[in-house]
C-alpha cells in the first residue's frame, strides 16, 4: 500500500496492491486484487482497476494509447493472426 490511506478499509484481504490516495478496496475481505490511482476502487477479487471514477478530476485511462479521450477510458489492443 502506497498513498495517504491507501487500502484503509482492508482488514482481512491478502495479496493486495493498492497504489494512491484513498485507492483501495470497496469492502473487506478481497483478494489478488490492484488498484492504481486517485480514489481507485475494486469491488471484487481477482480485479485490476486503473484510474479512479465518478466525476471531474478524475483520470482517463488509456491503454495501447498515449491520447486517451477526456472522460472516458480507451484502449487499443493488438492481435496476431
């Protein structure tokens, strides 16, 4: 955990990484989960968030994208055939 009460609310969930102010879990008990960012929540297990969200100041996300637009998250994803 790293940021001012960063997974402040994790009592018994294992294998946590929570990065940034107020980032961390919704509810206790969750596990193998990562949240990066400003006030970025998960709610379950298993579950990598990026970005906080809810209203003005919070980040996009981009993903494959240097650019992502205002608002919203992106993501550009390549396959090989």
């Amino acid at each position: 955990m790293l940021g001012q009460s960063a997974a402040s609310n994790n009592v018994t969930g294992s294998y946590n990484t929570f990065i940034g102010m107020n980032a961390g879990p919704t509810a206790d008990g969750i596990n193998f989960a990562t949240a990066i960012g400003y006030a970025a929540s998960v709610t379950k297990s298993n579950t990598i968030v990026l970005g906080g969200t809810g209203g003005p100041g919070y980040p996009t996300v981009g993903i494959g994208t240097n650019s992502p637009n205002t608002g919203t998250s992106s993501m550009c994803m390549e396959t090989s055939t």
